[in-house]
C-alpha cells in the first residue's frame, strides 16, 4: 500500500509483541504528525500522542480538559497514520461515564492507535502535575477500565489505567486504586507523579508481576530518574510528553528572534534542514510517484 494511504492497525501487534516480550519500551511524546516521523526516524519503537501537548499545540491552552473526544481523536488518526511504528495515545478520563468509556475506547481503536491510557480524575481533568486535582470514586473508575476492556475489538489494543490519587489522597490509597484496576482488567498500570524516588520504587515493589508505566513529566513534580534505574525496577514502558514540546518552542522562539533582529532567515539558513531534504522527508517522492502512477489516461496496471 501506499506510505500515503497506509493506516497504522497493524501497530498494535507490533506493540502488544513488544510489551509482552518484557523489555522496557521508550515512547516519546509527540502531538502531531511531523512530531511522530521524527520519533519514528530516531529510531523508537513507538510514539506516544500527548495530551498536553495536544492542547498546546491546537489550542496554544494548558492542559485543563479543554480538547475533546472528537479533537483528540482526529489528532490521534492523523499521527497513527503518519508512521509504521505504534502509537499510545493519551485518552483523558475517557470523556465520561463507562458508557462514553465505550465508544472512546472504539474512536482511538478505528484512529489506528494500539494503546489508550484513561485516568481517574473528575471531568474537567488537568494536568497531572498541576495542584488542585480531583479524583471520582475508585468503584467509578474501576467500572469505566472494566468498560473500556469490553469495548475493543481487538485483543492487541492495550488498555492502561492510570491514578492521580497520589496528589490527592497519598500514595497507598492511590497503589490501592491501581491495585483494582488492574482487578477489573487493566493491561498495565499508570501510578502518576510519585513525588520522590522512594516512592517509584514502592510503585515497582507493589506491582512486582504487572507492566507499569513511567511519566518522565519534564520539569514536572517527579524527580528526574536515570534510564537504568527505571531499567531495573521492571517498568514495561516509559513516556516523554514534553521533551519535544519543549525543544521546539525553544528553537523556534531562537529563530524568530534572529529573523527580527536581521529582518530575513539569511543567518538561519546554514543551521536548517535543506529544503530539498526536508520535502524528501515528508514524502515528497511519494506523492510525486503517485501523480506519474495515476496520470490521466494512466489504468495504473
């Protein structure tokens, strides 16, 4: 098939092999689809879709429940289709009750994505390393995980059930939390922001046989950890939402600047990727192949 036409579904063997085989799978954030090729020519296994970097970037917003189901799911298509690799995709609190859960869980399985991440926060959500958050009962969240795994159609779609109960009622009502759901089901779990390393060791400890997942929020209220350390813990996977983010508004607030003061990018230049480089890298070939394949009065045959 056509890299332009191509749809990612066969992502999510791809990525249920990888975690079943136990190594630690490194996903960084990206929240659109040029984000995800850069991800996928660096050579990651997988990409994982930010929701706070999707708020960012389609609405210049933070991250306060502001995109909804039908944003973050046009976002997750588009980047899923970008690429081969397989796509995690942040889903929110699953936009509400076990039956919205439901057709969440069917709208990123028809995107292309191979995993949803839902968290138990109460509608509108935040960030989960801003302070004020709240939490819906455990029962609540525990019915919408046991929903979401009945919804999919596919086996190979990972379901991750993550907890901000940490910021809200302490550590070991939020490992109780997670300890429940995945009861009900859950493919891997999500303790979000232990706020010490201490307190991610007891997260590895308590879940000892369960693929857990690791938020490297950047400049968030984890401390920052090593590779190794996360390595021999057990952590299945381990998710970068911001480095890109962060990177690129850094570099473009950089060349904006230079651009005022000189007036044009001629002193940019030699630093940027050269045009024709970046045309090929987008698929410009491709869609030049096409045009010569379907030409008018060309069958294609």
């Amino acid at each position: 098939m056509s890299e332009l036409l191509r749809k990612n579904a066969g992502g999510r063997a791809t990525f249920r092999a990888l975690f079943d085989a136990g190594e630690m799978i490194l996903a960084p954030g990206c929240y659109d689809a040029l984000g995800a090729r850069l991800v996928e020519e660096a050579g990651f296994p997988a990409a994982y879709m930010t929701g706070f970097g999707s708020s960012a970037a389609r609405l210049a917003s933070p991250d306060v429940g502001l995109m909804t189901l039908s944003e973050m799911v046009d976002n997750a298509r588009r980047i899923a289709h970008a690429v081969e690799i397989p796509v995690l995709a942040d889903a929110d609190t699953g936009y509400g009750n076990a039956i919205n859960v439901m057709r969440t869980v069917r709208e990123y399985e028809d995107a292309g994505v191979a995993a949803i991440h839902l968290e138990d926060q109460i509608m509108p959500k935040k960030c989960s390393h801003f302070d004020g958050k709240q939490v819906v009962a455990a029962g609540e969240m525990a019915s919408k995980v046991a929903a979401a795994v009945a919804a999919r159609r596919s086996p190979d779609f990972l379901v991750i059930a993550r907890t901000d109960a940490r910021a809200v009622e302490g550590l070991e009502p939020a490992l109780e939390r997670a300890a429940l759901y995945r009861e009900v089901g859950a493919d891997a779990l999500f303790v979000e922001a232990p706020q010490s390393t201490g307190e991610i060791e007891a997260i590895a400890r308590r879940f000892p046989d369960v693929p857990l997942l690791f938020n490297y929020a950047e400049g968030g209220k984890t401390p920052p950890v090593t590779y190794e350390f996360l390595r021999s813990l057990g952590f299945r996977l381990v998710i970068f939402p911001l480095s890109m983010l962060l990177a690129a508004t850094a570099a473009i607030r950089s060349a904006l600047t230079r651009i005022k003061a000189d007036g044009t990018p001629v002193n940019l230049l030699s630093s940027l990727p050269a045009f024709d480089e970046f045309l090929e890298f987008i698929g410009v070939d491709e869609i030049r192949e096409l045009a010569r394949r379907f030409a008018e009065g060309d069958s294609g045959s």
